[in-house]
C-alpha cells in the first residue's frame, strides 16, 4: 500500500473549509516579520511602563518630558530676560506717543500692515477713516491694542497679533493715536460713533 504523499513544507497548503465553492491557501507570515510585530508589542508595553532606559534620565519617557519642559522654560526665562515684554497697558502705550523711536517703528509697521486699507495717511480705504472722531471698536489704547492684535476678520480686519511682537503693537497703538485730527487728502466717510480722542487719565485733550 502507498502511503499518501506528505505536503511539501515549503508550498502553500490549502485550507480544510469551504465557503461558496472558494477554498483559502494557509500563507503564514514570515517568522521575523512575527518576531518584528511581537518586539513591537513588547517595546509599547515597557514605554507606556516607562521602564526602558535611555528614553529618559534613567526613568523613561515621563523623565523625558520634564526634562524638556525644564529647558523650555529655561529658554523662555533667558528670552524674557533679554528682551522684557511689558503689558501694553494705557500708559504704556501713551507713553510711546512720546518717544520719537516707539513712534517711528509705529509708522513703518503701520505702513508695512495696516496702509493697504486704511492709507499711508490713515484717510481710510477698505478699513475705516483712523484721522476723525468715529470709531468702531473704540479709541482708547486697551482696545486699539485688541482690535489689532485680534482683529475682526468678520468685518476683513485680519489679526496681526502672531506677525507682531507686543511692542510693535502698542507702537503701532500709540501711532493711530497721533493721527487724530489729521487732514487726509481723500478721508472715509465716518463709520462707527463719535468719541472723545482718548487722553491719558488726567490729561488735556488734545483737541
């Protein structure tokens, strides 16, 4: 009697079950993929442990992350440190209405942003007219700060907060408020309500 013949290891065996009429081939993965996809399990399962050295100073991932955050905040110390950012409060920004270079970098930002809608002049173009009594979100240095830094980009006044650093912002604050009472050549039409130009607390204004 022959014995039946032995499957060659090596070919692939179809499977016992039948589903419609279609029979499956038995491919099993190659074993160092296997091994790949078992180390990977095991690689997760000591990180989300935190127990693989080197990941950190001797404790893993966790020890990573503080370590990280310790130089960033490090770095930002150092940043603020050598280049102060103060609150652009209203006095700070009156203040800058006195310093000849605060003013300057206040015009060229404003000639570089913000003339394209409201005009080298502050006449008023797309945005409103920046030279006469009205305004739209208010003319005092709290909230000239605001509105540039955050905008209206409902009413197409774009937010240039993250272009500009908090300085340039109050500089460019405290430049609008120099253009109060201006003559432009072809000013806007007044949109928004009539205000009082803002003054510091106690001044004169400068009407």
């Amino acid at each position: 009697m022959n014995e039946p013949e032995k499957p060659d290891a090596n070919e692939p065996q179809l499977l016992d079950h039948e589903y419609d009429g279609i029979r499956e081939y038995d491919n099993p993965l190659p074993r160092w993929w296997v091994g790949m996809f078992w180390a990977t399990i095991v690689f997760a399962a000591l990180y989300l442990m935190n127990v693989i050295p080197g990941l950190g100073a001797g404790r893993g991932w966790i020890a990573n992350y503080e370590r990280e955050m310790s130089a960033a905040q490090a770095r930002a110390a150092a940043a603020e440190a050598e280049h102060p950012t103060h609150e652009m409060t209203e006095d700070v920004v009156f203040g800058f209405e006195h310093d000849a270079a605060a003013l300057a970098e206040g015009k060229t930002t404003f000639t570089t942003t913000c003339a394209a809608c409201h005009r080298p002049d502050g006449g008023g173009n797309i945005g409103p007219n920046l030279t006469d009594d009205f305004w739209l979100h208010g003319d005092r240095p709290a909230e000239l700060v605001h509105t540039i830094t955050n905008g209206y980009p409902d009413k197409g006044m774009p937010a240039w907060g993250p272009a500009l650093t908090p300085e340039q912002v109050g500089h460019v604050a405290a430049y609008i408020l120099t253009l109060h009472g201006m003559h432009p050549r072809e000013p806007k039409a007044p949109q928004g309500e009539r205000l009082d130009v803002a003054v510091p607390a106690g001044g004169a204004s400068k009407q």
